[in-house]
C-alpha cells in the first residue's frame, strides 16, 4: 500500500533544512578548517559495532515529572502504547514490532518473561540508571541473538568516586508526586549506590467521554472524570562493587519493585473496584575481568534469581463481564558468560551463554483453585567475530546464535476452562545468523548495514492458555523475522557558530512470518494461530546539535509503513494496527550555568485500533513548555506544562491521556 506523500515531503524538508545554500554573488572565499573529534569506542558500539543504537542519559529527565515511558517515546524507532497518564501500563515497539518481540534487561539481566515478553514500562526503573541502551534490528551478541525485534538494556548507576547524596521531591496535577533519594560512596575497594524512588498520582483528570456512541453527540460529557485511577509505586535499587586485585571486580546488585494501583478501564466503561498489586525482586552477583591472558581476553558471568507476582483483582467483574481474583508469579534463575578475545589487532571475537530455568504459577483465589504450572527452559549460545580491514576503516561482523527452549506444562485448558489431558512438553531449536558491515571513509562519517534472521517462541499464554478467556495452542510454531538495515551517522565539530552536530540516518526493512494472531473461537473465548505476515518499512533521523553555546537542538523522526500480509482477505494489505506512520519529537533548548529553558513537541500520526483498518485514532501534537534554575549549585528548581494546547486524545482506542498538567519540584545534590 502506497503512503500518501505527505510523510515523504516531511522527510525531504527536515533533511533539506540542514543542507547549506550558495548565496548569489558572494565571492570565493577558502573553506573553514573542520574540526574532527576522535571519541573513545563505548560500551555499547562494543556490544554491536554496526548497529543502530540510541544511548538515552536518565539525568536529562531528572528534572521532570517522568517515568521510563516518557523516556523511551522520544527515541527514534521506538513507538509507546500507553494505557492512560504516568504510570499507567505501557508497552514498547520498536521498528512496528509487536511488544512481545522486544527483549528488555536489566544489566543484562532478562526482564522479559517466557509467560509474557512484554514488559510494561510502567515498572521500569529510571532515577536509578546510568543509561538506557536501545537497540534498533540487530541484537548484540551479549544478549544471545535474542529478540526479534530489538533490545532495550537498562543499566545502573555504579558508585561514583566521591560521595554524593541527593533527594528530589516533585508534585503537579492530579495530585501527582514523586520522591527520589540516592547515596553514592567509595570505601577504599569496596564502592556503595543505592537509589529508591517513589512514584504516586490519584489520576483523576478530566477527558472527553462520547459514551461509546461516535454517531450520537447528544449523550457526550466532555468533562468526565477519570476514576479508579490511582497508584503508588516504589523501585529501590542496591548496588555493592568490589576491586579486587588482577583486575577482577565484583558486584552485587539488587533491584525491588512495589506497584499498587487500580484498573479504571475504558473511557465509556470505567470500573470502580478492579485493582492490580505487583511485586519484582531482581539479584544477580556477577565477577568479571578485563586483563585475563595479558589483556587479550576480557570476560564476566553473573548469576541471576527474579522473582516477579501479580494479584488482579476485579471482584464485581467490570472489566471482562466474570468476577475475577488471579494471583500469577514468575520465579527464574539462571547463569550467563560473556566476553571478548582479542587475538589480533583489529580483530575480536565475542560470545555469550546462558542457561536458565522459569516456573509460572497462576491461582484462582475465587474458586481456591491453583492452575497447571508452567516451565521453560532455556539455553542460548551466541558467537561474534569483528573483522578489521584497511586500518579499521572497514568492519565486517557475522555472528551467530543458537537457542534451545523446552516448554512443559502439567496440562492445558479447554474451552470449559477444564485442564484437558496429560504432561504437554514442546521442544524446539532455533538457529539465527546475522551480518554487519561498517565503513568509515572519514573519522566524521560513519556507514553501516545489516542483515539478520530471528526467531521467538510462543509464550505460555498463548501455548497453554488460561483458566479464563485464553485457550492455548500447543502446536503455534515460533515467529520468524528477517531484519534489514542500512544507513549512515555524521558527528564532527563545524566552524563558526555551531559547537556540535550529530546526524544519523537508516533505512530499515523487516519481514514476518507466521505471527502468532489471537483468534476468536466463542463469544467470549479466543484462542492463537499462525496465521499472520507482515512488511514493515521505514526511515529513521535523528539529530543533535549545540550552538552559539547555548542553543541545543533535538529532533527525532521516524515513519514507517506497516503492511499487514495475513492470510484473512479483508486484512491483508491493510496497515497493522496501533502503528502511526509518522512520530516526529522535537526539543528546543537555551541553557547557560545556572538554569535552561526548553520547548518540546510531540506530533504522531493517526493510525488504526483494527486489522480491518476501520477504526482511527486521529493524529495529535502535544507541546510542553519548561524551565529549571540553578543558581545555587547544590539546588535545582523547575517547573513543566504538558500539552498546553489541553489536546483531548487517547494513545490507544478508549484509554484518554490527561490534558493541560503542570509539575514542579526542587532537587538538592550534597
């Protein structure tokens, strides 16, 4: 299906804009010396040298009334399904993925589960971390070529050099406030963070209400309450190091999280008593060593434990018509190596492993009755090999992944919500090659290609179903996704007036095979199928920039074209679902020592709630005004408005966002 050209258009004068012009009649004059800085390889290039990756710093949100979510939507290539304000649950897309197909961790650690891949943003952690990395197409090595769209990798703050303590309290509409206290010391070899977080709202704006009747303005309320829509949540974050001598370190982190909050439904459906408590507990000792073999090997393994519950609570069956009481909990361990060998120069081969073991449990509280209980195990092997030609201006890394998974189950459901049968055990072997190339013709100049096939399994509920409104599938066979990418990154320091400028481009090109669909199999029952395909094509830009010292400049834009190829007639060629084809974040800022000012603005496309492509959610801009002063260096004061314009909008068919919001708070740094 052919995009209208109005998507291309935005793209040529964003790219146009940065193109300098020949005035008339101007004399010759020599070219400006331009001003190359090498910088140092990071972290996350070492992970995967050729591919796209966008490196989000939390400190830049600190001074905002935001969560994770918020964070993550302004990236380029990534699209957030949000259920409501702060706080309400998420989900992340990246390059038109489905969110299952996103792989989430934390400090490597998997978030993402076997009973369901997709991770709700909601209760991420971000006051807490050193940085975000995102990784568009390709899948580092360290990850075990998991994931079939891309992974998001949370890393923690480790302890700083010198002690620091700092508390920041935040309040704003709907009653919303949040509280951040972090301590950060060294001890000789032994280095001390420690974060916590509190995070709360009522969550009662206003929105419009047409009732569930689009054709009858007469029954509208455009000034409807949200309801039910409270939480309070805290994440803390424990992290201990020690130096070791050898160059080995150790380090023992653990991660806790604490959400209760209620379900308020749909718009035109809200619940009154439907609730949902969550809890997550993550530990993981991990030893690593960056000299072994007189420098040439660098490795590290950790051992993990997570532990994750969930109580859904719908006493008067609002939401789904049946009164309900769930109470689900995810227990996994496991242990994972990585490293890197370099045997030569510009060369070095990298590899991972891991082995682990997950157990779901789900129990009807209502009927005192507790569910089959659900295994998987999983052992994933990946190898990376980085090939340096012509000075190491031209990379080429081919890497290859293998992945066992045995899935067990005491039985499944039927379709009268009975366990049906004996022991189910499913086994399956996945095998995923991937290449990249990368060139660097100039220091500034940057071009990069990719190409990978993936995999990823069905998870529980869509195997084995549940006691409920699911009926598994134990014969879906695992999606496969080939992901395709090229593009360029230009960082240098131009003359005159401007300080910095980064620009980088891709063009990307995914194809699915046998995506796993739900289907309806009763009134109120659906079950999944491999029934689907999908093409999805797109741009990605982002720029960065400083100027005149004081003026900074972000934009980030992405479209895409999502196709849907399923085998359902009325379907195929329409566009999938929940997939703008046009999100464009822009951030204007002035700042100097002793405070900023800062303009942003959101604009999404309208895009579909329905294969059939019948119902649209319209397209929105949402602008942000705000300001932080820090004229006494240890404290920080500022202030936001939030869609100042009070757009009325819902991110996703029936969930409203809030309007006009204002936030404010102070930080102190010690």
């Amino acid at each position: 299906m052919q995009r209208p050209p109005q998507s291309w258009l935005l793209l040529f004068l964003v790219v146009g804009a940065m193109v300098p012009r020949a005035s008339a009649g101007t004399t010759d004059e020599p070219l400006a010396t331009v001003e190359v800085t090498a910088e140092p390889i990071s972290e996350t290039e070492q992970r995967a040298p050729t591919a796209f990756v966008s490196v989000i710093n939390p400190s830049e949100h600190a001074d905002r009334m935001e969560d994770a979510a918020d964070a993550l939507g302004e990236s380029v290539g990534t699209q957030v399904r949000r259920f409501g304000g702060l706080g309400a649950f998420s989900l992340l897309s990246i390059r038109g993925s489905n969110p299952n197909q996103v792989r989430i961790y934390l400090d490597g650690i998997p978030l993402s589960r076997a009973s369901n891949e997709a991770v709700d943003l909601s209760t991420l952690p971000l006051d807490g971390l050193e940085r975000i990395e995102v990784y568009r197409g390709i899948v580092p090595v360290a990850f075990g070529v998991r994931g079939t769209a891309g992974v998001v990798n949370l890393v923690t703050k480790p302890p700083s050099a010198n002690p620091s303590t700092e508390i920041a309290a935040d309040y704003g509409s709907f009653v919303t406030r949040k509280v951040v206290v972090s301590h950060s010391q060294q001890f000789g070899d032994i280095g001390f963070t420690g974060n916590a977080t509190y995070l709360g709202s009522k969550g009662d704006f206003t929105f419009f209400d047409n009732n569930g009747t689009e054709m009858n303005p007469n029954d509208d309320n455009p000034n409807a309450t949200r309801r039910n829509n409270a939480f309070n949540s805290l994440d803390a974050i424990l992290k201990g190091t020690y130096a070791l001598a050898g160059n080995w370190t150790l380090d023992l982190t653990s991660e806790n999280f604490y959400k209760d909050q209620g379900i308020p439904g749909t718009d035109s459906n809200q619940s009154r008593d439907a609730s949902l408590n969550r809890q997550r507990t993550l530990n993981y000792f991990r030893g690593a060593n960056t000299g072994l073999f007189d420098g040439r090997v660098e490795a590290a393994a950790a051992l993990f434990a997570v532990f994750e519950r969930d109580v859904f609570d719908d006493p008067n069956g609002e939401l789904f018509g049946v009164a309900q009481s769930t109470a689900t909990q995810t227990a996994a361990i496991g242990l994972n190596v990585n490293g890197t060998y370099y045997p030569l120069p510009n060369h070095a081969v990298s590899w991972s492993s891991e082995l682990s073991h997950e157990r779901f449990v789900s129990e009807q509280q209502l009927q005192n009755q507790t569910l089959p209980d659900q295994n998987r195990l999983d052992l994933a092997a990946a190898l990376q090999d980085r090939a340096g030609f012509l000075d190491d201006r031209l990379a080429v890394v081919p890497s290859f992944g293998y992945e066992h998974i045995e899935d067990s189950v005491s039985s499944s459901f039927d379709l009268t919500d009975e366990p049906n049968g004996p022991k189910v055990t499913k086994t399956r072997d996945f095998f995923n090659p991937a290449v990249g190339i990368e060139g660097r013709p100039w220091p500034w100049l940057t071009l990069k290609g990719n190409v990978g096939r993936y995999q990823r399994a069905p998870n529980f509920g869509e195997l084995f179903g549940n006691q409920g409104i699911v009926v598994g599938n134990p014969q879906l066979q695992p999606e496969k996704v080939i992901n395709r990418d090229v593009g360029f990154a230009v960082s240098w320091k131009p003359p005159r007036w401007i300080d910095q400028l980064a620009l980088e481009y891709a063009f990307f090109d995914n194809r699915s095979d046998d995506l796993i669909t739900p289907v309806q199999v009763s009134a109120n029952r659906f079950s999944f199928k491999n029934i689907g395909a999908a093409t999805v094509r797109g741009h990605e830009l982002g720029l960065h920039s400083v100027g005149f010292g004081f003026i900074g400049l972000d934009l980030n834009y992405t479209h895409q074209d999502a196709e849907n190829r399923s085998q359902i007639p009325q379907e195929n060629g329409q566009q999938l679902p929940f997939l703008p084809a046009d999100e464009l974040y822009l951030q204007l800022k002035a700042f100097n020592p002793i405070g900023e000012a800062y303009y942003e603005c959101n604009l999404v496309s309208g895009n579909f709630t329905d294969p059939a492509n019948f119902d649209e959610v319209p397209s929105r801009a949402l602008h942000t005004l705000g300001f932080a002063i820090r004229y006494w260096a240890p404290l920080t004061i500022h202030f936001e408005a939030r869609n100042i314009t009070n757009n009325q909008i819902s991110d996703l068919a029936k969930f409203p966002l809030p309007g006009l919001s204002f936030f404010g708070g102070i930080k102190v740094a010690l």
